[in-house]
C-alpha cells in the first residue's frame, strides 16, 4: 500500500511510527528535565526570597540602629554646645572674680586712706588751736 493510502485510511508506516514513538520519548525526556530545572529554579527562588526577607529585616534593624545613633551624634552636638557656653561661662566667672579682687583691694586702700584722713582730721580738732604757730 502506498503511503497516500494508508494517511487516507489513518494508518502509518511501521517506521513513521517508531520514529515518531522515538521523537515522543525525546521530548518526554527534555520535557522531563525543563521540569527538573524549573523545580530547581523555583527552589533557587524561594531561596533568594527568605534570603531577601532576611537581608530586609536586617536593613530594619540596621537603618533603626543608625537612626539611634544620628539621635546621640545630635544629643553629644548639643552637649559639646553647652559645655563649650559652661567653659566659657567660667572662664567669665573667673575674670570676674579677678576684676572683683582688684577693686575690692583699691577699696581697701581707700578706706585705708579715708581712715588715715580721719584720724588727721580729729587728731587736729583736739589738740587746742597755739597762737604762736599761726605766725610763723
């Protein structure tokens, strides 16, 4: 029977049929190992999905920790800013008590002189006035 034929009546070589069997078998076992490699691809997947939660919990924990350490370089900022107004306070504080000192000695001399006229003063109102030494 010609080749036409048994088309015609659904029917095929002994040969067309093996190889087409043959050609079945190939593409079962390539469709077999795309399977393997997609379940490897989807394992690889989930893989790098628990590792990316993983990375982005960590970047949590991370961008928290920097955060609390941006609110202490801010907190030390303003600590060096009140010690460095403390430092020159004192240092205020410190001219002060010297400007102080110096006046509190010039008063002294002061009233020292003032005690010195005082005494003068009424050292000469006692003694009785000497008619004698007003003409010389």
């Amino acid at each position: 029977m010609s080749p036409g034929i048994l088309s015609l009546l659904g029917l095929a070589r002994r040969q067309e049929v093996l190889d087409a069997q043959d050609r079945a078998t190939a593409q079962k076992q390539h469709a077999a190992a795309i399977e393997v490699r997609l379940s490897a691809s989807q394992l690889d997947a989930e893989k790098w999905k628990w590792k990316n939660e993983q990375l982005a919990a960590e970047l949590k924990t991370i961008a928290k920790e920097r955060d609390r350490w941006k609110n202490k370089a801010g907190e030390r900022n303003k600590l060096d800013a009140k010690l460095e107004r403390l430092t020159q306070a004192e240092q205020n504080v410190t001219l002060a008590r010297g400007h102080l000192l110096a006046m509190e000695t010039k008063l002294d001399v002061i009233e020292g002189a003032l005690n010195v006229l005082d005494r003068r003063t009424r050292h000469q109102d006692e003694e009785p006035a000497d008619p004698s030494s007003d003409r010389e």
